[in-house]
C-alpha cells in the first residue's frame, strides 16, 4: 500500500482515488458504476477522519446487504492494516 497521505481537512480526494485505487476497483466490481470518495470528519472524536466509498446500485435490501458485506470482507483482505477509518454508502436506486 502506497505511503499514508496526511489527513488535514483538506484532503486530495484525487490522491485518495490515487491510493485507493484497489479500494474503488473492488467496489466497481462488487456495485457497478461509480465510486464516489467523500473525507467525514468524525463528529464525536476530534481529528479522526473517514474516507467513505459512495455507490449508488440497483438490488433489493437483502442483495444490497449481501454485497456491503463481500465488500467489508474483501476490503479486510485488500487493507489488512490501515491508519484510517474506511467505510461504505450505499445509496440504493430502482
């Protein structure tokens, strides 16, 4: 895995696409379409930040649940260790 970016409340969401590359591959394969990469500050503990993977897929809540947990398996064996919280958003369209 490519070297940490420093988190700042600015962060390069287009060095985020850069060093998760692997991260938006794998979600394209899993929920069609496009990755969206959004920097959430955690409300409750200052200075942590989340990278979220946003996808917006077609399914019904059981495929839809099936698939977010593939995702979470397959991002455990991509990221075995990370210094961010890395999280998923699916926004389900008909």
């Amino acid at each position: 895995m490519p070297p940490a970016i420093a988190l700042t409340n600015e962060l390069d969401v287009a060095a985020l696409q850069t060093e998760f590359a692997d991260v938006v591959e794998m979600t394209r394969e899993i929920f069609g379409g496009d990755v969206r990469i959004e920097v959430d500050p955690d409300p409750e503990i200052v200075g942590l930040t989340n990278i979220v993977f946003c996808v917006t897929t077609i399914g019904g809540p059981r495929e839809i649940a099936d698939r977010s947990e593939q995702w979470h398996v397959r991002l455990d064996a991509i990221c075995e260790t990370h210094d961010r919280r890395l999280g998923l958003f699916v926004e389900p369209r008909e």
